[in-house]
C-alpha cells in the first residue's frame, strides 16, 4: 500500500508540492511574512476592501446587531435578515428576480450545478473553467462535454449535438463560462456564447467570480459591460471572496431557479449558514462597490493595470496578468527569486493550469500604488514572454 510519503516524494520529484504560508498582517498591497514586510500581488482583493476599515466597522457592527454565528443551516434555524437583505441586495444588483447566497463560491458552483442537471442532461463547459464548476458537472452526473477555450464552432457543435440527445420535454442542456477566466485574466466572447445558447434552447451559467467589481456599469460584471444583463443570462454565478474582500458565494437567477436550489442544493441545505456578520458586511460592500466609492475604486485599479501592462507588453483584460514561463521549476525559481526582492507573486502550476503552461500570476488592486506597479515592472522586465510583433 502506498504511503503519504510516497506521494509527496512523487510531488517534490515534479515540482509540484505546495505548503501553507503564514501572512502576520492583513490582505493589502502590503503583507508581513517572516518578519518582513512584502509587496503583495497574489491577492484577488481587488478593490482593495478585505481591510478596509469601513467594511471592518460595518463587520463589527453585524456582530453587534446580528452575532457571531447562525447557529444551522438556513432550512433549521439559520435564514437570519441579513442574509435575506444581502439576497434581496445582490439580485438589484444583477438585475435578477432572486438571490442565493452559500459558505463558498466552490459550495455555490457545485451546489447550483449538481440540482439544476442530472441524468438524461448535458453540461457544456469551456476547457478553462474552474476546478468548482468542473467538479459540479462531473458530481451531477450529467453527460459531460468540454469545448477548447474559447472555441465557438466547438461549442455550436456541441449544442448541435446535445439538442439530438436531450428530451425536449424532461431535459436540459447548460452551457458553463466564466465572464474572466481565473488563471489567464481573458474574457469569455460572451455575445455569441449567448446567441448559440439561445438558438439551441440551452441555459447559460455565468461565473462572473473576477468580474465583480472590476467590470461593467457599477461593477456589475461583464454581463452588464455587454448589455446581456437583461435575463439573457439565465443563472450569474457569484464570489464575496474577490472585490467584495469578504467570504461566500451567490447565484442570481429567476425565483423558480432560485427556490429550486433552496430545496435540492445539498451544500446550501447541509451547510450551517454563513455568519450573519459577513452577511451584513458584504451587503454594505455590494452597495459601495455599486456607488461613488467603488468608481474611485475601479478608476484606480485600471490605472495600474493599464500601467503594468504597457510597460510588460501584456493584454489588459482584467486585473489579472499572467507570465507564462513554461515548466514548474522555472516558475517556482522566478517565484523565489521574486519573493528575495520583495514581492509575493505566486507560481501557478499543473492541475491549476495545463502542463508545461506555468506562470507566476500578478494580481492588481486599487490600493497599490503608481511607485509599486513601477518597481514590479522594472523587477519583471527580464522575464516578460518576447513580443509576438518583434
């Protein structure tokens, strides 16, 4: 029989073993490890609110009103207001008739996928999607199909097809994306993946996790940026965890979507509901993120992308920009090296992103400084990819 050693002996061998890193200060562009002090570009805080004293005071005062705990899940004794009134705030938000909130965005994904498909239908998913939303249509037992990133005759052909497979009458078909992919910082084509999904009759679900906050009108995510905002979207999968600087995750849909999850979604309903403190904090945040505040917010955080970018010769997507070097260790050595300079930028390698893919992954926030994106880009000039047009 095989041992933990001996896997882990496996993992060293491939460079692909992780540990836990113990951070002695708050998430900020600024982290204490060690007894020193690190410039910090591996969070996805990325308004920079996870210490924002107005977000902690608005903590503090939910544990005042609200308490620590929520004592069960929500179908015992756990449906509190505050998780009510963040519902009731995320679906204004997103233009959607309900709201659900879970302990996770990993609980949201897997929670949302496996009630909604099953037996007899088909799950449609870009090659990149998350581990959550993978791991949610595999535990639903639906046919499973993967089309490559961002390959739309793939996907048509997909939904060609499922459509000879479904039962039009019992069936479903559900076509899965993130609005920002995770690890590449680039957009799903998210116009035409909406009319392929509405010539076919499938149901979109929209991870709009790294798009929050960041994008569209108000923040509301790349829906939003696009128009698509208006129920073309049929479920707008969600994270607290992200710019919101909280913990949790969410699903807007339609009220019959919604009250359907309440009642087959197994990590909702054996799930002990998340602290009614968070709760309230994070509808304070959505609302922020949504006003004045999250404007200067984005403002901010675009100037540095734009910035960084430029001057690495990168795309500007979103407020994630990857380096891709190539194999584990070469990653895990520029990691490293980074990490004696000064800055906490962590290498990503396999499963998190196919093999010989790579690549330290710099995450901006709007609470870096102009003095920040400029010494990282003068510490990263050397391993920048060459330039395509050269």
């Amino acid at each position: 029989m095989r041992s933990p050693g001996d896997e882990l002996d496996d993992l060293d061998a491939r460079h692909l073993r992780r540990g836990l890193r113990r951070i002695d200060s708050p998430q900020g562009p600024r982290v204490h490890i060690d007894g020193r002090d690190y410039l910090n570009f591996s969070s996805n805080d990325y308004l920079g609110l996870a210490a924002d004293e107005r977000l902690k005071a608005a903590l503090i005062e939910g544990v005042a009103r609200h308490g620590a705990g929520s004592g069960a899940s929500r179908l015992i004794c756990g449906t509190l207001g505050p998780h009510d009134e963040l519902e009731q705030c995320l679906a204004a938000v997103k233009g959607t008739a309900a709201a659900l909130t879970f302990s996770s965005g990993y609980a949201a994904a897997v929670g949302t996928l496996t009630a909604l498909a099953g037996k007899g239908d088909v799950v449609i998913l870009d090659k990149l999607c998350h581990a959550s939303l993978i791991d949610g249509a595999r535990l639903s037992g639906a046919t499973l199909r993967i089309y490559p990133h961002h390959d739309l005759d793939r996907l048509d052909s997909h939904l060609c097809w499922a459509v000879g497979q479904v039962d039009p009458a019992t069936g479903r078909i559900l076509v899965v994306t993130e609005s920002v992919f995770s690890m590449d910082g680039d957009r799903a084509d998210l116009a035409p993946i909406v009319e392929l999904k509405e010539r076919h009759g499938a149901w979109l679900l929209l991870d709009e996790a790294h798009a929050h906050g960041v994008l569209g009108p108000a923040g509301r995510g790349l829906a939003a940026e696009l128009g698509l905002a208006d129920g073309r979207v049929d479920l707008l999968m969600g994270t607290l965890s992200k710019a919101v600087g909280l913990s949790g995750g969410y699903l807007c849909a339609s009220r019959p979507i919604i009250d359907l999850l309440i009642n087959r979604a197994r990590s909702f309903i054996y799930s002990t509901a998340p602290s009614p403190a968070v709760a309230h904090a994070a509808r304070h945040a959505i609302e922020w993120i949504a006003g004045p505040l999250g404007d200067e917010r984005r403002r901010s955080l675009w100037r540095h992308v734009h910035h960084l970018a430029d001057r690495l010769r990168l795309p500007a997507h979103s407020a994630i920009l990857p380096l891709i070097l190539g194999d584990n260790a070469t990653a895990l050595a520029a990691a490293d090296d980074l990490r004696q300079h000064g800055y906490l930028i962590p290498a990503i390698r396999y499963p998190t992103v196919p093999r010989g893919q790579a690549r330290l992954r710099i995450t901006l926030s709007a609470t870096h400084c102009e003095a920040d994106i400029e010494h990282l880009a003068g510490a990263l000039a050397s391993r920048r990819p060459p330039d395509p047009a050269a």
